[in-house]
C-alpha cells in the first residue's frame, strides 16, 4: 500500500542549489515510513533532496525584488515542495 510523504522547503534564492532556512515535513504513513532528522534541516539545497530521491511538486513563482522591503517580515518566498510515495508491508 502506498502512503505521500510531503516535504516543505524554503530556500535563500528561487534556485535549487541555494541554502535551505526552513523546512516541514507532512507524513501521510503515520510514522510507519521513513522519517526526517530532527532540528537541522534534513537536506542543505533542495538539490539535494532530488538527488536522494525526492519529486520536486512545485517551485516558486518569480517575484519582484522591492528595494527597502528586506527589512520587513512576511512569508517565506522561496517554498520548493517535494514528496515521496512509501510501500507500505500491508501486514
């Protein structure tokens, strides 16, 4: 039986190779699945969350760049989200 596992990252940049600032992980078996470290994020880039098997869902939007805006908080832009299908023992 086949259960979703989905993963959340915001990265710097809007480009994979860029350093990950925050992740979610969403587990659709229950914990019966393969898991995530906790505290640290568990992938560097999401680079490295395809080349360890990860299927990149979306990725962001471009947007513009406003000048006196770095300052001020609000969403994180840059969210890249991914999943993995787990075989589940029916048993």
């Amino acid at each position: 039986m086949l259960r979703q596992q989905v993963l959340y990252l915001w990265l710097a940049e809007g480009a994979l190779d860029t350093p990950t600032l925050g992740w979610a992980f969403h587990d659709g078996t229950a914990g019966a699945g393969p898991g995530l470290p906790d505290g640290e994020p568990p992938y560097r880039t999401g680079q490295a969350a395809l080349e360890d098997g990860w299927c990149m869902l979306q990725s962001p939007p471009p947007y513009p760049l406003q000048a006196g805006a770095e300052h001020e908080t609000s969403y994180l832009p840059n969210e890249f989200v991914f999943e993995r299908r787990v075989e589940l023992d029916p048993a």
